[in-house]
C-alpha cells in the first residue's frame, strides 16, 4: 500500500512538527509586525490594522506549550491551529483601507472627518506580506493539527513495566 519512503517521511514530518510549526507561528507573528499598507509616506503594520493579528500567534504558542504537558493534547492542539486558521483568514480579508489606523490618517491628510481613500489624493498601496502571513499561518495550522493527531508515544517505563508483567506472568503459567 504505502511505501517505505512516503512512511519515513511521514514518521519525519509527524516528529518535528511541533518545532516546525512553532517556527511558522513565529514567521507570522514577525510579518503580523511589519508593514502592510503605505499610505502616502506613513506605513501601516498588520497588528495595527488588526490588533487579533498580534494576540492569535501569542495564544497558539501558549497552546502549544500547554498541550506538551499530555492532559487534552489533541484538543488544546487543534484550538492552537484554530487560532492560526483565524489569524490567516484575517490576514486575508482585512479591509486595510477602511480600518481604524487607515482613516485616522486619511482624516488627518485630507482634514475631513471620516475621510477614506477616495477623499485623499495620496497613494496607497499594499504589500505581500499579508499573502505570506497567512500562507505561513495555514502551514503552522496545519503541523499544529498534524502534531494534535499524531499518536502519543509510550514512555520507555510503561514499554518496561509492560514487559516485565509479560514476563512475569510466562513464568507462573509454567
């Protein structure tokens, strides 16, 4: 059925993939901090056009680190990659020019109270690093729920203790 190859590399990508992803939550988090629209001479970041764009990162790392701990981990792992699917939807479909951080300079540009694009003869333009945000929140989306359903791991004392009763009972049914 499977070969020998695609199981390693399953094997491969189902035990790094809590590094991986917190690599990848980390990448958005840095882009979420950089800047997505330039209006005029003024640049706007995705966490000031979105405060969320900073908080959901910062709430799938502390998930994941609490979903290391064994109690609920295929649970809290899934909310840690529901966390990132929202801040990729997000980084997606913001409206950056009608955003709060946006009219506030458009108001300020043009004097007008409530002004928006339209009202302001500057350009603005918008940057990638949204499309590469979300792209890197899907991917850490998707090791999360990789690393939330992969099978726990025996520890090396149950496996002994486990062989030992095995042992034990070989020996009295001698």
């Amino acid at each position: 059925m499977y070969s020998e190859q695609w199981q390693l590399r399953m094997r491969w990508a189902m035990s790094r993939a809590k590094p991986l992803s917190l690599l990848l939550i980390a990448i958005s988090w840095i882009l979420a901090n950089t800047a997505w629209l330039s209006i005029g001479e003024q640049q706007l970041t995705g966490t000031e056009i979105s405060q969320l764009l900073n908080l959901l990162p910062a709430i799938s790392v502390l998930l994941v680190f609490i979903a290391s701990y064994q109690r609920f981990a295929a649970a809290i792992g899934t909310l840690a990659a529901i966390s990132m699917l929202i801040f990729a939807v997000l980084a997606l479909t913001s409206d950056f020019e009608g955003s709060a951080a946006a009219i506030a300079i458009y108001e300020s540009i043009s004097g007008i109270q409530g002004a928006g694009p339209g009202d302001v003869d500057v350009v603005t333009s918008r940057s990638i690093t949204n499309l590469i945000a979300a792209a890197s929140g899907i991917a850490a989306a998707a090791f999360l729920a990789i690393s939330a359903f992969k099978p726990a791991q025996r520890s090396v004392k149950k496996r002994q203790v486990t062989e030992d009763n095995r042992a034990l009972w070989d020996e009295q049914g001698d």
